[in-house]
C-alpha cells in the first residue's frame, strides 16, 4: 500500500498494526506499506500549523492471492 498525500501545512504519521509511525512528506508519497492479508489496523496522525494533533483510525483490508 502507498500513501499521497497532497496537502501543504500539515504533517502526516502512519502506524499500520503495531508497526512504528511512519512520515508521510507533504506533497508527496509514503514509503510502500506492507499489509498482512485480512484485516489491517491503521492510525493516520495529522499535525496541524497550530501544534495540535488528530488521530483517524480505520482498517485496511487486504484480500489473499489468488493461487
């Protein structure tokens, strides 16, 4: 999985299950993610100009190869 991320003035983490937060740079792309097939546990941390900070917590699915 991969990340853009296309607004300027804020700062983005992504912690993917018990992985560490990872930077996502403004205007640009994750590093390539990997996702255990089922479910997937993902924080989005977004960093404001102001210093405040907002969680967002979703899951990623990721469907199993196809032999």
């Amino acid at each position: 999985m991969q990340i853009n991320f296309t607004a300027a003035g804020v700062n983005l983490r992504l912690k993917v299950n018990n992985g560490p937060f990872r930077i996502i740079p403004a205007l640009g792309s994750s590093n390539t993610i990997a996702l255990n097939v089922g479910s997937n546990l993902a924080i989005l941390r977004v960093f404001s100009t102001d210093g405040s900070t907002v969680d967002y917590e979703f899951t990623l699915m990721r469907a199993a190869p196809t032999p």
